[in-house]
C-alpha cells in the first residue's frame, strides 16, 4: 500500500461533500456508533471488565 495523506483525503471528501453537494459516505449515526464504542473501551479500560456501546 502506498502512504495517503489523510488531511488531504479528508479535505478533498469535504470540499466534494460541500462545493459539489455530493452526499457524505457515512452519516451522523456512523459517528455516534463510533463515539459509543470508543467509551465502551475507556470504560472497559477502567473497570477490567466487558463494556457495551
């Protein structure tokens, strides 16, 4: 696999997303499902045990 910069991959979906009113691959649940699973490993990492999202 080749090196991406991924600043510039990012920009260039916003700009798309934005100026060309292309739709957004994943949408605002994608992100909350992320942040979810995120806590559920900070708050795994604290209590030594399994979490749910």
């Amino acid at each position: 696999m080749e090196p991406v910069d991924q600043y510039r991959e990012h920009g260039r979906c916003l700009r798309r997303i934005v100026t060309l009113r292309h739709p957004a691959r994943y949408g605002p649940g994608s992100a909350i499902a992320n942040m979810k699973t995120i806590d559920a490993l900070f708050r795994s990492a604290v209590s030594g045990r399994w979490e749910e999202p």
